[in-house]
C-alpha cells in the first residue's frame, strides 16, 4: 500500500480552498492508502505563539481533521511534538542540508524579509531550519507520496536532494518521496482576487471563506465575489477567474463539472447565490462536528496519544536505522 504523510499548521482555522482542495480527498482516500496525518506543532513556534493559543489551536486542528471525516482507526493522526523522533532525525538532516541550499528555499526568504533589509538578523533559527525539520516528518515513516499545496514543492524537493546525499553518503536508508500536488484548476481562488490563491495570508478576510464562517457571512461573501463585466456565465479560468472559480467552488462542493454547471445559469446572481448555498450545505455538517468535538477534549487527547503511539512506532525503527547507518552507537 502507498504510504501517505502530510503536514498541517496549527492555525486553528481552515478555508474553504484547505477543505476542497486538500481535507476532503485525505478523507476519501484513506481507506485506499496508509495515511498518516500530523499536526505541525513545532513548525508552528518558528514564528512566536501565544502558549494558551497553541494549545486551543492544536486541539482545534485536531477536532478539525476529525470532523472532516478522518477516521483515527483507518489513519494515523497525531501531533507533532508527542514524536521526539522529529527533532532528533531533524538534528541528522541539518547536518546533512547546507547552510546555502536552506538560505535559497523561498519560503524563508519570504518569511524573514518582512522585517526590512536586516529581517534575517531578527528571525529564529528555527524558521531557517524548517525544512530540516519537515523532511524528518516525511522521510521517518518511509513516506511514498506527500499531498502538498505548490507553495511546499520546493521542501519537497530538497527532502528528496537531502534523502538522496543521505543515502548515497551512509548507504539506502530513506524511502524516496514524491509530491502530489494538486491540478492548478483544483485550486480554490481568493473571492476577491479571483487570480490568487484563497490564502489565510492576504490581508482582506472578505475573499476568503473559512471553514467557521455562518452560513450569512458565507452568503455574503459570495454575493460581493469580484467577477467581471460581461453577461455571460461561462468557465474559462484564463479570462474569465472570477466567474470560473465561482463555478469550480459550485462544481466542487456539489460533485459537478464546472463547464456544463455553467449552461444553468443566466446572470451571475444566481451563480453567487447557488454557490453559496451548495458550499452553506457542504461545510454545515463538518462544521457541527467540529463545534461538538470541541467540547470533548478527553476525546481529542485520546486521539492524539493513540496516534502519537502508533507513530512512534514506525519512527523509532527509522531513525535507529538512521543512527545506526550514521555511525551512531545502537545500543538497542
Ligand atoms: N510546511 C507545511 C506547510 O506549511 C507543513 C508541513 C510540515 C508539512 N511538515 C510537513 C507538509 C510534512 C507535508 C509534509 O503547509
């Protein structure tokens, strides 16, 4: 069976492009794959947290991944920091990475040059070694295939470049992964700025639509989403972005094809309006069980100690073979 590993931030909260382009296929095919699914806890600190924050949000995530329908007996779902197989294999790969191939990854670029020309000075170490760290998560469970979003191609290219020096320097120890990112026309855009990504990021809540959100902030959303000035309801991403994605939402949340969606309507009022009301309809359920999870954190932690010990146990075999291959006395 392939084995699936992915990553998800603490960030407490979840759009729309998360849920349709990401959450809902991890719960489809678990039955097909042996996934694994973690909670990046330690990613998460790179940047400062609130301490009672990243807890609320760590259970948050985690009653999130359940009330998408992630079935903690047919997957493995668990929180990074409960697996101290991530820091130590993380030591292993940072001294395996180079200092230039992490300073050219442009997420940390990004990242730390908000803070103006010196930003790097300020940042933490950790934010630096991020992708240390996230290659430990993939490559200790001898992951085959890692559902990212295109923003994350480029760790996972060099998760592949450091599991292959490694490899090659102390002999076959990792399993070699491959991305899967999704087909860009998957992609759920910004209601705003149809041409990007939905992104918590962007500074404007009102293109986004959270996985939370009431159905009248839903509504709303959508009936203000930026189209364009011609009549016609067509599908045409290239010079139509705003209406198209209006269609591949309405197409997504109701298991249609966004081209033939796109003959049923006459203005784009009705577009908006059916749209919101399939994506009011798919998000109600997982909203309610999530609202219901929240209120049983004994649950939430059962979960995540069982899976933290189901983790473990393929982790500790890895990272002993990585010691062991590193010169590292096993002792047993
Ligand atoms: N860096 C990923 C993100 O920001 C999260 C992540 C951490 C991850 N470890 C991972 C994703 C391992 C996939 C596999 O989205």
């Amino acid at each position: 069976m392939t084995r699936v590993f992915s990553g998800i931030q603490p960030t407490g909260e979840v759009h729309l492009g998360n849920y349709l382009g990401a959450l809902r296929h991890w719960a489809e095919a678990q039955h097909e794959n042996e996934s694994i699914y973690c909670v990046v806890d330690l990613h998460a600190v790179t940047v400062r947290q609130d301490p009672d924050e990243l807890r609320a949000k760590t259970l948050a995530t985690m009653a999130t991944l359940l009330a998408v329908g992630l079935d903690p007996d047919s997957c493995t779902l668990f929180v990074q920091s409960h697996v101290h197989e991530h820091p130590e294999l993380a030591w292993l790969l940072e001294c395996t990475v180079s200092f230039g191939e992490l300073r050219r990854m442009t997420q940390f670029k990004d990242k730390s040059s908000r803070g103006g020309s010196d930003g790097v000075e300020g940042v933490s170490a950790g934010l630096f070694t991020y992708p240390a760290l996230m290659a430990a998560d993939i490559l200790l469970y001898d992951t085959d295939l890692v559902p990212v979003g295109d923003d994350q191609r480029q760790h996972l290219e060099l998760t592949r470049d450091v599991a292959e020096r490694f490899n090659h320097r102390y002999g076959d120890t990792f399993v070699i992964p491959e991305a899967a990112i999704p087909r860009v026309g998957a992609r759920v855009m910004d209601l705003q700025r149809p041409t990007d990504k939905m992104s918590k990021s962007t500074d404007s809540d009102a293109g986004v639509v959270m996985l939370t959100d009431d159905p009248a902030t839903i509504t709303r959303k959508f009936r203000r989403a930026v189209t364009d000035s011609e009549p016609e309801v067509r599908y045409d991403p290239e010079n139509k972005p705003g209406v198209s994605n209006l269609l591949a939402i309405l197409a997504a949340s109701t298991s249609g094809d966004p081209a033939t969606l796109a003959g049923e309507f006459e203005g784009y009022g009705a577009l908006k309006a059916a749209t919101a009301e399939a994506v009011v309809a798919v998000l109600e359920p997982v909203q309610r069980r999530r609202a219901e999870l929240l209120e049983e954190e004994g649950y939430l932690l059962d979960v995540m100690s069982k899976g933290a010990a189901k983790a473990s146990e393929i982790a500790a075999d890895v990272l002993r073979r990585a010691h062991d291959a590193m010169g590292f006395v096993v002792v047993h």
